[in-house]
C-alpha cells in the first residue's frame, strides 16, 4: 500500500518537472519527404491518425501531449504523462462516466503537488484514441480538488506496442 502511494506521488512530481521545450522542433525547413503522419488524417488540431490507426500528437506550447480520449464510450480530454503510473481520474469525470463516487473506495492515501489526499482504484473498460483501443485499464480517482484533469499514464501507455517522443510529438502504436 505505501509503495502504490510512493509510486502515485512520483507520478505528480514528473508532471511538474517536465521540461516543455526539449522536444520542440526549432525553426528548421521543412522535411522534403513527408512522413505516414504527415499524411494523416487530423482528429483536432495536433492530434493525428495514420491508415494503421496509429496516433500521433504534437505538443503544446507548455511540451504537453493532450488529446480527446474515449473512456467507457464517453469522451474525456486527456493529457498523456508518461510519468504516471495509472490513469487518474478526478470524482466529477468518474461520476460522468458511470461510476458512483459513494461506492468508491477512497483508501489510499497519496502525495501529490497539492498536497495529501485519497484515491480509490477501480478497472476502466475501456479506453481509445483515434484507431487504438485498449482493455482492462488501472485507474486512480481522487477528489476534485486534487486533479483538474484527466491523466493518462503508463497503465493505459504499457499496453501499447510501442510509444515514442520524436520531433515534438508523441507517438502511440498498437
């Protein structure tokens, strides 16, 4: 129990220490041969999908990777931390998606940025982005007022074939 907690706490710390700009591409011409991701088909702005279904998103100007996931069917913004052990979850997108925040159980206690709070663990369905779709995916809810946002970390990222950071955008494959 005390390691999920050390390990969960790691994960908030590598969010904050992420350095934004290491994996820009600077000013440089053009590539003369586009890539397969070149010539994907956009889903939104910096995020895109080739004909294998494979997903590739750009950074933002702060070195994030967010994107529009599907949680159980339903769509929640997201935003990749390879740092993060699980998926996390806040109790307002939990409620959202079907699961009652009452019968979670809030056992474990955690560190983050903001300070100590509790999570509960629960198993996601299912979760998806463009072409890729992945089962059985572990999960962290804590209160509101501990995560703004949705992340999603290894537990979704390790399910994957294959994820890489090149040229300022991050690579997912199936």
């Amino acid at each position: 129990m005390l390691v999920r907690s050390l390990v969960f706490a790691g994960v908030f710390a590598a969010l904050a220490t992420q350095v934004p700009t290491l994996f820009q591409k600077s000013d440089a011409a053009p590539d003369p041969m586009p890539s397969l991701m070149s010539l994907s088909t956009p889903l939104r702005q910096g995020i895109a999908v080739d004909a294998h279904g494979n997903v590739q998103l750009k950074a933002d100007t702060q070195g994030h990777y967010s994107g529009d996931f599907k949680i159980n069917g339903k769509t929640v913004p997201g935003l990749i931390d390879t740092g993060a052990t699980y998926v996390a979850l806040n109790e307002t997108t939990a409620r959202r998606l079907g699961y009652s925040v009452g019968a979670l159980d809030f056992r474990n206690v955690i560190n983050t940025a903001n300070g100590q709070t509790k999570a509960a663990y629960l198993k996601l369905d299912r979760v998806e982005i463009g072409g890729i779709r992945v089962r059985d995916v572990d999960a962290l809810v804590l209160r509101d007022e501990a995560l703004n946002s949705t992340l999603i970390g290894v537990s979704f990222l390790k399910k994957l074939a294959s994820y890489s950071v090149e040229d300022g955008a991050l690579s997912l494959a199936q």
